[in-house]
C-alpha cells in the first residue's frame, strides 16, 4: 500500500557555487555571493572542483519554490512524507498522494530488487507563492535515484510520465539548458532568470568530489542578481 510514513532518506543539501562577496557586502549593506570572471583564481569557489570545473558544461533546471516532497518504494511498499517526517498536510493532499503514487505502478515499472527515490515539490495556491500559476495543489519531480544512481533528464521525464505527474524541465521555455558554469552565474546575475527562483546545475556528465558528494549547486536570484 501507499502510505505517509517515517523513512531514513531525505535529499541532500545543496550549496552555491561561490563564497560571500565581502566587498559588496560592506558597499551595500546587503548579502551577495562573489560573480567570478575568466581570471578569479580559485579562492572564490566553494570547492577546487568548482574551479577546476569553470569552464566546462553544465546542464542546469529551474528551482522551484515549494514544499519538499519525497517518495521510496523499496520493492514492497510506498512511503511518502515531506522534507522531513514531520510533515503534515490535509486529506486532500494525502489522498492525491495515495492515489497517484500506487504500489502497483512502482511494481510494474521498477520491480521488486530497486530501491527508488523520488523527489519532488509541493506546488500549487497556498504552497509559497505558486510560483507556477498552478490551479491545483500537485507535485513537480525534480530528481530521482535509483540504487546509487541519480537520474538524467531523459530518464526523469519518462518516469514524470509513467505516474502522469510534471517535471520541473515542463516549466523551461528554452530546450538548451546548459553553458559553462562561469557564464551561468553571469547569466543569473544580468537577471536572465530573474523570474524563477533560479536554477540547480550540474556537469553534464555526472561527478563526485574526492569525498563522494555529488557535484551539484545551486545559483539563486537573491545570491547573484545585480
């Protein structure tokens, strides 16, 4: 059965790519990541990965403003639950969540040997500021990982499709979402995406750090809009 309950995985924290920009903290009174150029060195990065990783591609999808929703189906049941497990919603969320994330679905799709987490936000009137126009309270995949394996988008999108939900990619105009991890944070701070939240990217072929942790950041309006 479907069911909200207690589970041990929740989705990991993500960090933007560069430090405080103290100066423009000190001019404007006002929090602000540093924007690097073609030739700041390696001290503004989060990490040297970051900084090694500059210039090459990376893909990138919208952040979206909502309620943490998350979904395990470990080969014999299917457990829901928010952020963390003391989320708390009405019936109706609850019965949608009953309803669209169905035992069988994950069975037929998935079999019985996978572990499968999906993660996804809670979109919709009353949810932040419904960023989406949504006229209705429903869920919006971001990620999912399989096992060890975290997803593409390709695989995210069909998988969207199977419990007849959205993804995130349905709400991105532009199909060619990638560029260099240094003309990202330009774009976002000449306010190219200054009507989303902002965006979390990543390589485009799939990294680690030295320490194991997934290569992903986040690039926020209110870190690096000027």
């Amino acid at each position: 059965m479907t069911k909200q309950s207690s589970f041990e995985e929740t989705y990991h924290h993500i960090e933007a790519p560069t430090i405080s920009d103290d100066e423009f903290g000190k001019q404007f009174k006002k929090r602000k990541l540093t924007i690097p150029t073609q030739f700041t060195g390696p001290e503004v990065w989060r990490s040297e990965e970051l900084y090694y990783l500059r210039n090459d591609d990376w893909t990138f999808k919208r952040k979206i403003d909502g309620e943490n929703i998350r979904v395990k189906w470990d080969g014999n049941e299917v457990l829901w639950n928010g952020k963390t497990d003391k989320f708390v919603c009405n019936s109706e969320f609850t019965d949608y969540m009953n309803s669209t994330f169905l035992e069988e679905i994950f069975e037929e799709k998935f079999g019985r040997e996978k572990t499968v987490l999906l993660f996804m936000e809670r979109m919709g009137k009353k949810v932040q500021t419904n960023e989406l126009n949504l006229d209705n309270v429903e869920v919006v995949l971001f990620d999912v990982k399989i096992g060890e394996t975290w997803l593409e988008e390709e695989n995210i999108k069909e998988i969207a499709t199977y419990f007849g939900i959205k993804t995130v990619y349905d709400f991105m105009p532009d199909p060619n979402h990638h560029d260099r991890l240094l003309a990202l944070i330009e774009r976002m701070s000449q306010g190219e995406f200054k009507d989303w939240e902002g965006i979390v990217a990543q390589p485009q072929v799939g990294l680690r750090d030295r320490r194991g942790k997934r290569l992903i950041v986040k690039i926020k309006n209110k870190d690096y809009l000027r």
